[in-house]
C-alpha cells in the first residue's frame, strides 16, 4: 500500500514539474515493455535457478505476476501524472 502511494505522489510531482502535457500513452507504453522485460528475466532465473517439475510454472507465472504488477504500479503513475497535470493547469 505505502509504495503504490509512493508511486502515486512520484506520479503526480512528475506530471506538476514537467511543463506542457504528459505523453500520458507513452508512459503505459514504456510501462508495458519494463515489464515484459523484467518479467522475461525474473521468469528464465527462476526457471535456471528453481530445478524441479515446478520450475517451468514458477518461471511462466512469475514471469507473468511481474508483467502485471509492473503494469498496475505504471497505471498509478500515469494516474499521478494526470492528477500533476491538473494541478499545473490550476495553478496558471
């Protein structure tokens, strides 16, 4: 709870301090691929290092667990961006 409050305050100074509107589409986007990367490498080290028949279940649904967490936590930035940008445009 605290670090996807953290990442919704990291999200909304994001979106006050950078002038101009957000490229709110291109922060899922780059969102998205950090965690088809990291979910790619956390799934091939558990599936080296965790030997055994369950290797290959733990590896696919660790894999996919980290894609998915990955994507909820840029969600909540893309939220804080949004809410940074509202604030900006008040303040003027």
């Amino acid at each position: 709870m605290w670090f996807e409050l953290l990442i919704l305050i990291l999200g909304i100074a994001y979106g006050f301090f950078h002038k101009g509107k957000e490229d709110l589409w291109g922060l899922l986007k780059m969102g998205a691929l950090i965690g088809i990367i990291l979910g790619v490498i956390f799934g091939l080290i558990a599936f080296f290092f965790a030997p055994g028949a369950l290797s290959l279940g733990i590896g696919i649904t660790g894999g996919i667990g980290i894609f998915i967490g990955i994507i909820i936590l840029a969600i909540i930035f893309i939220v804080g961006a949004f809410i940074g940008d509202w604030f900006e445009g008040m303040k003027k």
